[in-house]
C-alpha cells in the first residue's frame, strides 16, 4: 500500500507561479509510475502530466505545455509540479496519483491505482 500527500497549494495572481509536491510513502520501495491531474468544480478531473518511475520520461497536457513541468526527487520519495505563468483557467484542486505497472504514459485517471486527497490551487485575475 501507499499514501499521497500533496501540498503546496494556494493562492495567486495570473502569471505567477507554484510549485507542488506529492510525498509518496508506504510501500517506497517500489517506482511507481506518477501522475497529476486536476479537477476544476463542475468538471471532470483532467490529466496534467505523468513522469516515469525513474524520472527520464515526461510527458504533460497540451493545455499546460511550456508552463507546466513535474520531475521527482526518488532519494526524498516526493514528486513535484512546478506551475508558472498560471492562468484563470488554471484554478482547481490538484492530484497526484501513483501506479506500480509498467512504464508508459498514461493519462486516464483508470489507470492509477493510488491517489492524493487534492491540494487546492485558485488563481486570481
């Protein structure tokens, strides 16, 4: 088994930046393959960005490409969403999700099999 805990949520102004962290703990022992997503109220929750178990594959959201970048820290068992430039558009509450299978991107929410309970992120005009 293993907990995700996100943190480093908040609030700020368009254009402005936020870094997010998710510290993976439990079963740290195994790589997991990690993801983010957020859900904005009235939406579906929606993929942000995936990173490999050893970090050398990155792969993120159209919507957020050129300002979003997540990487991972595997000695501090902790992986990272570092947001700049953010937008309105951006406001929601933010996940990080965690699955043993293989190494492939994987960008519906199905397939992961653990998950944060959110970190809320509001960007003000």
């Amino acid at each position: 088994q293993v907990q995700l805990a996100e943190s480093g949520g908040g609030l700020v102004q368009a254009g402005g930046s936020l870094r997010l962290s998710c510290a993976v703990s439990g079963r740290t022992n195994v790589r997991y393959v990690m993801g983010w997503f957020r859900q904005a109220p009235g939406r579906e929750r929606e993929f942000v960005a995936y990173i490999s178990p050893t970090g050398g594959t990155t792969y993120v959201a159209e919507s957020v490409k050129g300002r979003f970048t997540i990487a991972r820290d595997n000695a501090r068992n902790t992986v990272y969403l570092q947001m700049n430039n953010l937008k309105r558009e951006d406001t929601a509450v933010y996940y990080c999700a965690a699955d043993s299978g293989p190494p492939r991107i994987r960008r519906r929410n199905t397939e992961y099999d653990y998950w944060g309970q959110g970190t809320q992120v509001t960007v003000s005009s």
